[in-house]
C-alpha cells in the first residue's frame, strides 16, 4: 500500500484509512511501537495490554467477562462484567 506524509497541524503523519486500520486491529487512540531499521525501514507495532495469568484464572474460574481488549477475554463464559486495573 503506498502512502504519502502528510501535513496535521505543524506536524507531518501518515493517514490510516478505516480498511487498513480494520485489518491491523487498531483503534483511534490505540499506541503504537515505532522501529527505524538499518536502510530506512519503519515498522509500526502495535502495542497490546496482556493480562497476568493470575487475572485470567480469576475471570474464567468464576465466567466474569471483562472489559479489557485481549483475545483471550471473548472466551468468558458469563454476561457478567468486572473492570481490572492490570
């Protein structure tokens, strides 16, 4: 896909249209990690919050499903809802 930098603001950025943010998983807001390679490579990563397996433990044991984002938290039984500060 060939993009071009563009001017926001008195800044210069690349704008992500919806289908490209769609097939990465990213969200407005969400961070990324930014690698320059050897050459002049950029590789953007995004970053995602784990939980500790003491977390997950405790939302599958009891099928609380959490508001937090990571894959596994689809798998949780119960409509329930519980917030975790991870």
């Amino acid at each position: 896909m060939l993009k071009s930098i563009t001017k926001i603001g008195n800044s210069q950025g690349l704008i992500l249209d919806a289908a490209l943010l769609e097939l990465s998983g990213l969200r407005v807001g969400d961070q990324v990690n930014i690698t320059v390679h050897e050459g002049g490579a950029i590789t953007l990563t995004p970053v995602r919050r784990t939980a500790s397996p003491e977390a997950v433990t405790f939302i599958l044991d009891r099928g609380w499903q959490c508001r937090i984002e990571p894959l596994w938290c689809r798998t949780a039984r119960a409509r329930r809802t519980v917030d975790l500060a991870l």
